[in-house]
C-alpha cells in the first residue's frame, strides 16, 4: 500500500540513482559489428544451406513460392544449429494477435532420446506451423471459444531473430495466426494480404506506363517515428493510475511545463542517453534500423525513429522496438511509457507512419523528381492516395481509433479527428494546373540566402512543413501522424493499402479502357490529363494547407462534407458500412466476418479500457486521495480549534478549512456516482457499451479528476500520496 512516504522514499531514491546503480552498461563490440548479429539473415542462409535449398527458400521469401516439406526440414536444421550456438534452448512461433502487443509460446529444442538422454530436436513442421491455443485470444466472435483451435504459420516474408534475455535466449519465428477455418486472428495476415494488393494494381500503373522492366513487386514503405515518454521507476510504481491504466488519472498541472518550449531538441539527459544508446544497440543486434533519437516537446517525453523498411517487415520491427524500449529502461531505473496521453496539460504521443510505394528495385514511386509537371506515373500515384483519403477517410480515421487516442486527436497539439492531406506549395500548384486541364511548370524553392558571407547558400524546399496536419505529403513519401503511441502500425497500414489499391484499381481501369488495345504515348497522356482533372474536381476537397488546429477550418470541413469522428465509438462506425465491406472483401484483405469480428474487438478494447480507468479512479479516489483530504481537513481544523482556545482570532483562514471540506465532500459525491455509473447495468451490445461507457463513465471520471486536481493544490504535500507531475515529468 502506498502513503505518503511511498512516496518520499521514491524521490530519495531518485536523487540516489545515480549513486547507487550507476550506469556502467558499455558494448561489448562495434555498431557496425554487431548489426544484425542475431538475424537469421540472408548472409546466414546463404552460408549455412545447400545452394539449392537457398535459392528454394529465396524464391519463397521473394515470390510467394510454396516451401516443400524437405526444404522446410533444411532450413529449420539448420536454424536449429545456428540457434544452439547463439546460446538459445527454446524456440517460439511469435505473433500479433488482436490484443496490439504480441504472443509467444515458448518450445525447448530438447526431446527424449528414448535412452534416458536428450537430443536436440527442430522439424521443418514446428518451423513452418505452430498450434496454439486460440481460445484465450480475441477473436470477436469469429471463432466459439470452445473451438478452441488455431494455427501459427511461418512468415518468411519476416526475419527470424533471437530475443535475448538476462539468462536465456530464444529463437523467434514470425508468423501469423489463424482459426481453425482460416479466418485471420491477428493484425499481420491482413497485412500481407493488403501489400499483395497494392502491388497487384501499382504494378498495372507501371505497364501502362512502361516502366515496369525488371519489377516483380512493389511494396508499400514505412517508418514510424515513436514517441515516448520516461518516468523514474520508483514513480512509476507508486502510481497505481500509470500501472493499471497506462495513463495518470489525476495530475494538476506543474508550474513549469511546456511553456518555455526548452525540452524540444534539448541536450538529452545523460541518465536517458545511456538509456538509449543501450536500447538502440540492443535493436541493431536484432537487425531493427533505428537511427534518431531526440527530446520531445514535453518534458519526460523523447522519440526514436527507424530507417523505412518494407511495411510488413517495419510492422515486425516496430513491435520489437517497443518492447526492447521497454525491456532496458529498468535497467537505467525507467519506465517507458507508451500511452497516448498519460499527462493532461502538457503533449501527448503520437506514432507518426511514413508510408510510401517502392519497386523491388528500389523506385520510390512518390518521390516527385525536379520537373514534377512531366512526371505524370507520380502524378497518378498522387491522385490516387488523395481520391482514397476522400473516398475512405472515415475508414482511415476507424484504423487510429482507440480510448488513448481519444485524447490526442482534436486537442491542439495533435492533428484533429478531421482526415485532411497537406501537399505543399508546389503541389498544390500543379494540382491547380492539372485542375484547369494543362500542366507545364514546376514551381521551384530556389535558395535561401542567409546573409552572411561566411554561410553557405542553401537550397530551399518548395514548401514550408506543415505540423498541424494529419496526412502530409512530405517530399517523398505521406506522414500518416494521426495515429497514437501505443499502438502496432499494422492495422493502420492494412487500411491504408487497401483503400490506395483500391483507388490505384480504379484509375489503371480507367487508363486501360482510355487507350485500348493499341496503347500509344498520346493516347496515355490524353487519357491521363482527363483522369488527373476528373479526380482532382472530384477529391480536392480533401486537400488542406493552412492551420488544422483552427476552429475556422474545423467548420470549413463540415461545410466541405469531411467527417469528424471524434471518439472511438463514433469512428469504428466505419467498420460497420457496406462501403468498408465491399473494399476489404474486394482485395481479398478481410472478409466480411473477419471485419465484424474487429469492430467488435476494438470496441471491446475501448470499453475496457475505459472500465478499467473508471474503476482505478474509484479505488485511488476512496482509498488515497479521499482520506489525504480528510487528514488535512482534521489537522487544520485541530490547527482552528487551538488557535480560537487561545483566544486568538482565526479569520479567513477559516474559508481555506472551507474550501478543502467543500472539495473532500464533491469528491466523496462524485465518486457515489462514478461507483453507480460503474455497476449500473449496461448494454450488452459493443456498439451501444461502448456509447455507454463514453457518456456515462469518462465524463464522471473528469469531473472526479477535476475536483481531485483542484485538492493537490491545497492539501499538506506529506499527505499527498501519489508522486506529482513536478515530480515525474523532469526526469534526471
Ligand atoms: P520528421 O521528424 O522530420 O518527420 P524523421 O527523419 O524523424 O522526420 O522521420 C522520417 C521517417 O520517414 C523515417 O523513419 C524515415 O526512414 C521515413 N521515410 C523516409 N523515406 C520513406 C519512404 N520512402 N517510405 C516510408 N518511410 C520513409
Ligand atoms: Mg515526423
């Protein structure tokens, strides 16, 4: 139980971090060395399997070949061995459920040799398909719990690795996870369904247009930058609102925030640097390519951001980053915290998704080149993200959806719930051009003179950033930076492919039919410069360069038809439309059950959530906050008393004794009603639960947080229990 010298002892034990565990961690090798060291690489394939065999399972890996059952039992002895001489006993077929975080069961090499020994054992079987059981995982109703049934399967499109720990290592497979019938039960199978998709329909744009010579594939790009934030453990730990529900539930501001804007890019603190060095080390071993760190803007909030990698794969690397993250920062005395909110009044954190289309040989299909106007291939490719972000916004807003990012999207640090596309000063340009029927200029930076003559000339880019948008085109590539935290990028980048192959689809279609069977260079300009036009009359509505933050634009989208979904419930709507049917079945990435069966999953998740936060409100309310209050309330009536037996007059004083009474006695009514709304009966249906618990939980939850938040501020800081904001957010 946590009192208020829980809470003393932690921040004495902060100032003695430094002393006492120091920070001695150093590699044991180079960088360059050990990157990738604990891959089961290209490198080590080609190195340890038969010729035939490597070129077996290249073709595989790269083609989509079926994998025979001797191919499989190579390779898996192989990895075996490899494995044994990395020090690693087990194996696991590691996966992505539905819950967001990842699954693993543990399997030894060891089998009885029959004699009273053991051997070393690993079949291309148990490295191609795993059977776990299923039922304990969400599944939303696609499969009845007592069919219990449900297979791992190897994907060889993701390396394996080895995940170390203090004393064991363990071999990690990839896979997806199915039901008994087939049906998807985890966030990568969709993945790697939309990622064919896409590459089917962008490989038609590049025939059309003859650049297709030596590509068999194109790929969908990404990297997410993560944000983050750290807290002393000892905090950590006597807060019981950050252990249960990720996020503190009460917290009044601190004096000092974010207001003189001096943690953003700020030198990083020696006890976090080592912390990241560490854990960037540790990920270059298991071949994640991270390379930027820097302070956020709040203070206790940082980022680390990878090199782009094909999405599927950054899917993969983007869940181990976080759970290394989280996995060395104890070892500095940390805790990360992935939340999307976890402080009202300063930041929150966002998971921004760079996302592009590349060719296997190595084509970035939107970067625009120097003489953008000519470039009419990235011109189609352009128009098609921006009709898909039109036709499917509210589709796309579903993908980001969840009770933590409830409280990012809208308020004015994070692009609000209305999915809009920044372009830039040069490509809103030629959109107006093409837009009047004819495009032929390319509107250039030029260079920024910087006035002293010792500074170089430098080139300026053709437009200003901006910051406020959710969907900005950023030189080469889309910033998806609407999406939270916590969250795998998985779900998000299914959706996002899919409604950009849909719309890909749509307009090779419409370029095939234009120039018929005996395609010539005029026909495809004609027919392009009337597709360009048709699109972008019909789906520039989208398209937003100014201030995203502004309530003049939040009513300039309504009139222009955009949707704004502002809670969860409201967005995961989407889910349940004809439209969002039709485009998942269409590409083959859901089917119309296996969709279902997400709306209901996510908006359990959200109800939850939700439940959870309301009940820990409850419990920290009645048993810490409440009674901290009353502690005051007699010590300063006690304080009352003796000064008026003394003779002495106590005067306004007694408004402050007051006020704390007011505020204990709206607390204690608050919670009554938190506790009736909390165990009230409530719908069963997701749909309407999750309506329930957005109306009639959270905002209870506020106005007990308010009145709590107002309490910190008066009662006697020895016995106020749970460690404050001043306390958390400036971590040294
Ligand atoms: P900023 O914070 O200015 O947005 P960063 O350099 O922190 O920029 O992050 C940019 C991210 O975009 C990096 O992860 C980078 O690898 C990624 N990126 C760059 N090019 C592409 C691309 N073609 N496809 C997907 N992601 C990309
Ligand atoms: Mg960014």
């Amino acid at each position: 139980m946590i009192d208020g010298s829980t809470r003393r002892e932690a921040l004495a034990r902060v100032a003695d971090f430094h002393l006492e565990e120091g920070l001695e961690w150093a590699p044991s090798s180079s960088v360059q060395q050990v990157f990738g060291e604990d891959v089961f690489s290209e490198r080590v394939m080609r190195e340890r399997l038969p010729k035939d065999v490597y070129k077996r399972l290249q073709r595989t890996i790269q083609y989509g070949e079926p994998l025979d059952q001797a191919v499989a039992d190579t390779v898996a002895n192989a990895m075996k061995d490899w494995a044994l001489e990395h020090g690693a006993t087990h194996y696991t077929h590691w996966f992505q459920p539905l819950t967001g975080t990842t699954a693993e069961k543990h399997d030894s090499f060891l089998s009885p040799d029959g004699q009273g020994g053991v051997i070393t054992e690993f079949s291309g079987a148990s490295l191609v398909q795993g059977e776990p059981d299923a039922s304990s995982f969400p599944s939303g109703g696609v499969r009845a719990t007592f069919e219990a049934r449900g297979y791992t399967a190897w994907d060889v499109t993701s390396p394996v690795w080895l995940n170390r720990s203090t004393n064991s290592v363990t071999l990690c497979i990839p896979t997806v996870f199915v039901s008994y019938g087939g049906e998807a039960l985890d966030k990568k199978t969709p993945l790697l369904r939309s990622m064919d998709a896409v590459s089917r329909q962008a490989m038609r744009i590049l025939r059309l247009f003859g650049t297709d010579a030596g590509v068999r594939r194109i790929s969908a790009t990404c990297g997410a930058e993560q944000e983050y934030f750290l807290i002393d453990r000892h905090y950590y730990f006597a807060r019981p609102d950050l252990l249960m529900a990720g996020r503190t539930l009460f917290g009044a501001k601190p004096a000092k925030n974010q207001q003189l804007e001096d943690h953003y890019f700020g030198s990083i603190p020696e006890r976090v640097q080592s912390f990241m060095s560490h854990s960037e080390y540790e990920l270059y071993r298991v071949g994640v390519p991270v390379k930027t760190r820097h302070n956020e803007v709040s203070p206790g909030q940082f980022e680390i951001a990878p090199i782009f990698e094909n999405a599927n794969i950054a899917a993969d690397h983007q869940q181990i980053l976080m759970a290394m993250l989280k996995k060395i920062a104890p070892k500095y005395g940390l805790q990360v915290i992935m939340h999307e909110k976890p402080f009202a009044g300063v930041n929150g954190s966002g998971k921004h998704i760079n996302w592009s289309l590349s060719t296997d040989t190595g084509v970035n299909l939107l970067d625009p080149r120097d003489e953008t106007h000519t470039n009419t291939q990235f011109l189609i490719f352009l128009c098609a993200v921006i009709r898909a972000v039109n036709l499917h916004a509210s589709l796309l807003r579903a993908s980001i959806a969840s009770a933590g990012n409830d409280h990012r999207l809208g308020a004015n640090e994070a692009p609000p719930a209305i999915l809009s596309i920044f372009l830039g000063d040069m490509l809103e340009d030629i959109i107006d051009q093409l837009a009047r029927g004819a495009v032929n200029k390319t509107k250039k930076g030029g260079s920024l003179d910087l006035g002293a003559r010792t500074l170089p000339q430098i080139p300026r880019h053709s437009g200003d950033r901006n910051r406020t948008s959710p969907f900005a085109f950023t030189g080469n590539k889309f910033e998806f930076r609407a999406f939270g935290a916590s969250g795998s990028v998985a779900w998000p980048l299914t959706v996002l492919n899919t409604i950009v192959a849909e719309s890909i689809d749509y307009m090779a279609t419409e370029l095939e039919t234009a120039v018929g069977d005996h395609p010539t260079e005029a026909k495809l300009r004609t027919a392009s410069k009337n597709l360009l036009k048709q699109v972008i009359k019909d789906h520039r509505r989208v398209i937003f360069g100014g201030d995203n933050y502004d309530e003049a634009w939040h009513k300039e989208a309504e009139k222009r038809g955009l949707p704004n979904l502002r809670s969860t419930p409201e967005a995961l709507e989407a889910l349940t439309t004809k439209t969002a049917r039709e485009v998942f079945k269409k590409y083959s990435v859901l089917s119309p059950i296996e969709l279902e069966a997400r709306f209901v999953i996510y908006s359990e998740q959200y109800i939850k959530q939700l439940l959870i936060e309301g009940e820990t409100t409850l419990q920290l309310g009645r048993t810490c906050i409440l009674p901290g209050a009353m502690r005051h309330i007699t010590q300063m009536s006690e304080a009352v008393a003796a000064t008026e037996a003394a003779g002495m007059d106590i005067g306004e004083l007694r408004d402050s004794l007051d006020d704390v009474v007011d505020l204990a006695r709206r607390l204690h009514v608050g919670l009554c009603d938190l506790d009736k709304a909390l165990h009230a009966d409530q719908p069963e249906e997701p749909a309407k639960h999750a309506l329930y618990v957005r109306d009639e939980i959270r905002p209870r939850m506020d106005d007990v947080r308010e009145i709590v938040d107002a309490l910190e501020g008066i009662v006697a800081d020895d016995l106020w229990v749970l460690p404050t904001y001043r306390e958390m957010l400036f971590v040294k």
